[in-house]
C-alpha cells in the first residue's frame, strides 16, 4: 500500500482538532489506508489523522496503515508546527 491521492482532498480529520483557519497552512497530500497525510506548508513535517481525529506517527520503515503507530496530538502538534493547539 502508498499513499493515495483522491480527487477531492479530505479536510475533516484535521478539522476534528483544529480550527479552520488554523488548517490554512496544511496541504493535504493523501492517505495511506485509513491515515490522512496533512503536510505543514513551513515545516514541512507531518500530522497523521485518522477519520476520527486520532493522531499517529510514521514509523519509518515502511508505507502501509501498520507502519503508523497512535501518537499524542498535542505532542504531534507542537512538532509539527511549534505550536499547541
């Protein structure tokens, strides 16, 4: 499994924990299984969602659903963006 990209980007994991204006400075580049990939547009780095708001970790080793493992949001946020939300 890779990441797939659908025609329509798929907000509302991201919506579930943050403020809409605050999803500004995301893309949405796809899913891996039941993840959302939301890439940080200055960081760079990467906030993982499932369709509920579930936060999860890329473990690096891999590109499928079992390579992300549940991880603190709060935590995920802070590194990704330098910001609690």
């Amino acid at each position: 499994m890779t990441v797939e990209v659908p025609d329509t980007p798929n907000w509302n994991p991201l919506l579930t924990r943050l403020a809409r204006d605050h999803c500004a400075v995301f893309m949405y580049i796809g899913h891996v299984g039941p993840v959302h990939l939301y890439k940080h547009i200055v960081t760079r780095r990467y906030l993982n969602l499932d369709g509920e708001g579930n936060c999860y970790v890329w473990n690096g080793q891999g590109d499928e659903a079992k390579d992300y493992l549940p991880a603190d949001f709060g935590e995920q946020l802070l590194r990704v963006t330098g910001a609690r939300g």
